[in-house]
C-alpha cells in the first residue's frame, strides 16, 4: 500500500472522526464562559448542570482516556471517578483555562493511579521492543485508518498522548505544559518527537507522509 498523505496531521484527524468543524472551531470565549458558567453551578449543587457539563466535555474526556487505556472496564472506571471527582470538587476550578484541560488532568491522574494498581503502567521512556513493532503490523493492513492506529499504538506512551492533546485536542503548548507538568520546551521537543517516530512507523508501511 503506497498512499501519499499531504499532510500528517489532517490525516490524523480524518482517520480518528473528529468532532464536526463548527464544534472544534466555536467560538473560545463564548465556550470558556459558557464552561465556567456551569462549573460553577454545578459547585453550588445544581444536578441540571451538572449534566449540561457532562453532555458537553464527555466526548474529548472519553477520548483521551480511550486512546490512552485498551481495558474498556478500566476506561469506564476512570470516566466514573472522574465525573465523581467534577461533582465532588467543582469548587477547585480556578477559572484560569479551560474545563476540558482541567478534566483531562482529573481523568489523567485517575488513570496513572489505576495503571499503578494493577501494574500495567508503562514508563514514559520505555520504548516498544522492535518486535512488538513488528508484529503489530504482521496482520494485512486494509485501510488508512487502521494503518494509523496500528502505528499509533507502537508509540512511546508519552508520544501518543502528546499527539492526543496538540493534535485533536487542541490544546496550546502552555497547555499541555500545565497538564503533564514539563516546560513548555519539552512539550514542543516531545511534539517533534512524536511527529517524526509516527511517519518513522508508517513510512515503513508505505505510506509517504508530508508534514505541513
């Protein structure tokens, strides 16, 4: 299969089904009240905003966690806790950026403290073996789509979280920094990183990637 990709990074958004443009692209200001409108409701105990706050940030917090954790009883765990946590402490939300990071770094410390539990947590540094890369790409790859996530899944952990969060996302560097808790530098270097092992991965499956 040879396919050229003009561009890595919209090719990983078509093939991952991101939220429709008018979503992705609404307005920030509008969105950042509307989020702390309910937030703050929500600390005062009202359940209908809660749920208004649930309906709006489930999918990116949903998704994150997915791309993150393959146990699907684990995923549900986390969204649980996580929701539990928003219901519980509301209130700690300082209003300085946006609900969606705040709850991604909620469901992230969850999720590393459950991965510690059952000792399935990978160390940022530890690379996939050569043979565990090998094998992932042993099946017949039959669409673009699966190639990706294949390629994905043979990624440092911190390389395909840092593609999650600037890539669908969209969180600005300054961002993520405050998410994972590195300088901004890094977040930009592990960016380069991540990008440069992912058309590694998939090059060698013929597919050529132009980064734009």
């Amino acid at each position: 299969m040879h396919i050229r990709i003009f561009s890595l990074w919209s090719f990983y958004l078509f093939c991952f089904e991101p939220f429709p443009n008018a979503q992705r692209h609404m307005n920030k200001d509008r969105e950042f009240l509307e989020e702390k409108r309910l937030v703050e409701q929500v600390a005062a105990g009202d359940s209908t905003a809660f749920r208004q706050l649930y309906d709006l940030s489930y999918g990116r917090v949903a998704r994150y966690v997915q791309k993150m954790v393959s146990d699907n009883s684990l995923v549900d765990d986390i969204l649980v806790q996580t929701y539990m946590v928003v219901w519980q402490k509301s209130a700690a939300f300082k209003g300085n950026g946006r609900i969606t990071t705040w709850l991604i770094g909620i469901a992230r410390n969850i999720m590393f403290r459950e991965f510690k539990k059952v000792k399935k947590y990978v160390p940022f540094e530890e690379e996939y073996s050569a043979a565990d890369t090998q094998s992932q790409f042993q099946v017949e790859v039959k669409s673009t789509n699966a190639a990706l996530k294949a390629a994905l899944q043979t990624l440092k952990v911190k390389h395909r979280e840092i593609l999650e969060l600037v890539f669908y996302q969209e969180f600005s560097y300054v961002e993520v920094a405050e998410l994972i808790g590195i300088p901004e530098n890094t977040v930009k270097t592990r960016v380069f990183h991540a990008k440069q092992a992912l058309k590694d991965v998939l090059e060698k499956q013929n597919i050529t990637c132009y980064d734009s």
